[in-house]
C-alpha cells in the first residue's frame, strides 16, 4: 500500500489508518526553497504556529526554507512573510536591469541585515530555546564534489549558513567559504532535502512543497528506464556508485547540450519572450533563462555552471521517485499547493504574493486538523 500522501488547501489524499502508524516515531520537516514562492511555505508554518502545532523532532530546510523555518523555531509568526513581502521586493534585494548591468547581485547581505534589526530582528536565542535537542539543518552544495551537505542552522555561524543555502550561482556574487568547504544554494543538489531525513531515521516526513504539479523540464538526460526504484538502506550506496561511473559521461553529454543551447540564443534578441521565464523555474529561474542570460551578459560558455545544473536535474528527478515511492519504513505527506502558485521565484506582485500567502495559510490549518485527528486515534490504541 502506497505510504505517501498529499495535503493541499482544498483536499487530503492520503490512507490516515496507515499514516497514523508512522507518526509515533521520529517526525521530521522538510521545507523546500523557491525564492518568493517561499511565501506559501510561510503561510503553512505560520498557520503551525497559530495551531500551536510542533510535533517535530528534526528540520531540513533548502533556501528560502531554511529561511522560513529560522523565524518558525524562533516563534515569530509572520516573519517569513515580511521577509518575502517587504525586503525581497525591495530593489536593494534584486533588480533585474542593475543586475544585467553588472551593478548589483543578489542583495542576501542587505536582507539579512535588515532581518537582524528592528522591527524584524530575528530572536535566535528563542530559536535556540525551542528548538533544544532537536537539530535544524539548511542544505547547501559542495562546490568541490558538486553534493548535498547540511549545516546547523541556529549556530554561532547562523547568518553566514543561510547566505550559503541561498547563495545561488550567478545571481550571488560569490561561493560561501567555510573552514569545512566552500558552499552555493543547496538548491543545486538538494533543492527538497527529503532523502537526508529519511537517512537520519525519520519515519514520519512532512514535505512543504512550492510547487503544485510536479514541473517538467527539458533536458536529454532522463533517469534510465524510468522506473521505481525500490528504496532501502543500501539503496545509496548503490547509487551513488552508479552516479560516480555516469558523472564523466554525463558532464559531456551536458555540457555538449548546454553549449549547442548558447550557440542557438545567438540568433535570439532580448524580449519579454526573454524576461518572462526569468521569473520562473524550479532553481530561482531554470536552464532555459541561464544559459539566455549568461549570453546577454556576454559570459563564455561556464562549464562549471553546466555542471552544477546537470546534477540538479538528475537529483531532482531522484528526489521526486523518492517522493513518490518511498521506503516502507517510512511515510511522507506533501504540503502543497493544488494548483500552480501566482507568485515566481524574483519579481512577484504583491497580489499574487498574498494570496499564495492565504493559500499556505490554510493549506497548513487543514495538515493540523488531519494531524491532529489521526493522533488522537492513535494514543488510546496504545494504551
């Protein structure tokens, strides 16, 4: 029987007979990143914290998830979504003619000097108050080996671990050095960092997704045979063996893509037929709009960066079999939206950031009420 499941504002499709057989256990939250889109997770974790509802024992979170997650463990309902609403919107944050200028990157510095300042200012002693013995992890990207690695997140280092879980190649100025590696957005190779939980024994998985539908992206490198992996504790192992004898030959076949795709945005001028998909994709904006906007900032072909787009795609592709077909010794719910968000990655209108906002919002009120619903049969069972 299948032990997955999904919660969105309008309905819950999941066995709760069977879900309520992992929730006894080690619970774990996974919050994907999505730049603005972010603000739908902020809507569910704000809607946990009106619900006084944390029944955690582990957070991973990826990007702007991470970022959420902070201002859930530090109790400040509302915070993740000033954050989005009133600083990324701002132009010190992101301007998108400053940056193809070559004037200004990504103003993470700026944004998460305004959130340690009042009126926001993040009170990461509550955090650390909250979240006790419990752990809290921001995913970022090995730059080195091009993997997935996770980082405290309320520590001593706390501001200098989210600019590297958002540090996104190209749009930040710069790769975050740590005395233990060099890092970039973990959305590079763990853009939903649901496999670590899982590693780390949790049987119960709650997912925050941004996106509703999984989205399809072009590339010519698809999973081999496309079907289910069955997962299991060695199940890593073996694949990354396999991922290590694949990488060389897939970094050629992806770069030759990438590069025939550079040559092709030659004859192409610079269009809202251009500026549109910026503002979308699943990493911040997708391949389609990098390889555009390397070539309208007169860049050479950066095998580096093709590179870290192949293994996003392949990771991701992995992630959503994952997600789809978990392990039986655990159960993943996704939250999500049921239909595509109104928000983009950069670039949102307040409208469409508010109501994406409502969406989370009520999206994690009805997860509560089906959570708590299921524990309730679940305790006298045990006694």
């Amino acid at each position: 029987m299948d032990n997955s499941g999904v919660v969105t504002s309008a309905a819950i499709r999941l066995d709760t007979q069977r879900f309520a057989k992992y929730t006894g256990g080690k619970n774990a939250l996974v919050a994907q990143g999505g730049g603005q889109r972010g603000i739908f997770t902020s809507g569910v974790l704000d809607a946990f914290q009106l619900s006084n509802f944390d029944p955690f024992d582990t957070f991973y979170g990826t990007s702007a998830g991470a970022l959420n997650l902070c201002a859930y463990l530090c109790r400040q309902r509302g915070l993740g979504r000033s954050f989005i609403l009133e600083l990324t919107t701002e132009p010190e944050f992101f301007n998108l003619f400053r940056y193809i200028r070559r004037k200004q990157y990504l103003g993470l510095d700026w944004a998460l000097d305004k959130i340690s300042e009042f009126p926001y200012k993040l009170d990461i002693d509550m955090g650390r108050r909250v979240l006790a013995d419990r752990k809290a992890y921001a995913a970022v990207t090995d730059t080195r080996r091009l993997l997935d690695h996770y980082l405290p997140m309320l520590e001593d280092d706390w501001r200098k671990v989210l600019i590297a879980t958002c540090a996104i190649p190209r749009l930040y100025h710069e790769a975050v050095e740590f005395e233990h590696g060099v890092y970039v957005d973990g959305g590079v190779s763990a853009s939903i960092p649901v496999q670590e939980a899982w590693r780390k024994e949790a049987r119960c998985i709650v997912v925050i997704r941004t996106e509703g539908e999984d989205l399809e992206e072009p590339g010519p490198l698809p999973l081999p045979e496309g079907e289910r992996i069955n997962w299991n504790r060695g199940s890593f192992q073996l694949i990354q063996e396999q991922w290590q004898e694949r990488f060389a030959q897939w970094k050629i076949d992806w770069r030759t893509f990438f590069y025939e795709q550079l040559q092709r945005a030659k004859e192409e001028k610079i269009s809202q037929q251009y500026i549109e998909p910026l503002n979308g994709g699943r990493w911040l904006f997708g391949a389609d709009s990098i390889y555009r906007l390397g070539y309208l900032l007169g860049d050479r072909f950066d095998s580096s960066l093709a590179d870290m787009l192949m293994v996003h795609y392949q990771t991701y592709a992995l992630t959503q079999n994952f997600l789809h077909n978990p392990p039986d010794d655990c159960f993943i719910v996704q939250i999500k939206p049921d239909k595509p968000l109104l928000s983009n990655s950069l670039m949102s209108s307040r409208d469409a950031l508010l109501h994406d906002y409502q969406v989370g919002l009520d999206s994690g009120f009805r997860f509560v009420e089906m959570f708590s619903s299921v524990s309730a049969r679940r305790i006298p069972e045990g006694q």
